[in-house]
C-alpha cells in the first residue's frame, strides 16, 4: 500500500469502521446489559452512535473521491481519529470502569470538529 491513502483505501476503511461499529453495538446491546450499570451502557451507546455516524461519512467521503477525484485524505483522518480517541475512549471507560479516560473523549471530539470544518472549507468550496 502507498503512504498516502486512497479513494479505495477510505472505502474499505469505513466498511470494516461500519462493521465494527454494528457489531460494538450488538455486544453493549447484549452481552453488556447484564455486566455494566445503566449510565455506563449510555456511555457505550453514545460512542456506537458517534463511531456509525462517522463511518458514514467517512463512506460518503471516500465514494465521492472514487467518482470525482478528489483528495480526502485530510478529512477522512480527522473523522478516523475521532472515531479512534471519542468512541474508543467511550469503550475503554465503560469497560474498564476508569473515569479518567473520559479525559480523551474531547479530543475525539475535536478531531471530528476540524472533519466537519475541513468539508465546509474544502468540500464545499470546490467548483
């Protein structure tokens, strides 16, 4: 694989992030119901719902580079990250029980912030 990611690259990336953020939803859904409070379940749901959100964008992200050529490489790490530090920070809490790591979530945070800001500056001004 090149150093820089594809168009292609991006679309199997948000399809294993899709498939992974189901299945993270299914075992919060099932397995942890019985294993964790009622607030931390929240928690592991809000992160599923953040990570699924994001997977699509990325998916919506790398078919538009498929057919237009664009570059999304910027975009496309900012929405990964921000998958990566919000819902896996989420993950870790509800698993571990440590509080702390809620510490990370806001980076998360910030990374899909400049996703969203990098569509608005570079998508949207493209001719």
């Amino acid at each position: 694989m090149e150093s820089t990611f594809s168009g292609m690259d991006w679309l199997r990336i948000a399809g294993g992030l899709g498939f992974l953020g189901v299945g993270l939803g299914a075992f919060g859904a099932h397995a942890l119901k019985a294993k964790v409070p009622p607030e931390m379940l929240t928690v592991w749901h809000t992160g599923v719902l953040y990570h699924l959100i994001h997977a699509l964008v990325l998916l919506a992200l790398a078919l538009f580079a498929k057919v237009s050529g664009a570059d999304i490489r910027w975009g496309a790490r900012f929405f990964a990250v921000g998958i990566l530090l919000f819902s896996g920070s989420l993950y870790a809490m509800t698993l571990t029980g440590i509080k702390s790591l809620g510490a990370i979530t806001p980076l998360g945070g910030v990374a899909f912030l400049l996703g969203w800001g990098w569509v608005v500056l570079r998508l949207a001004a493209r001719p």
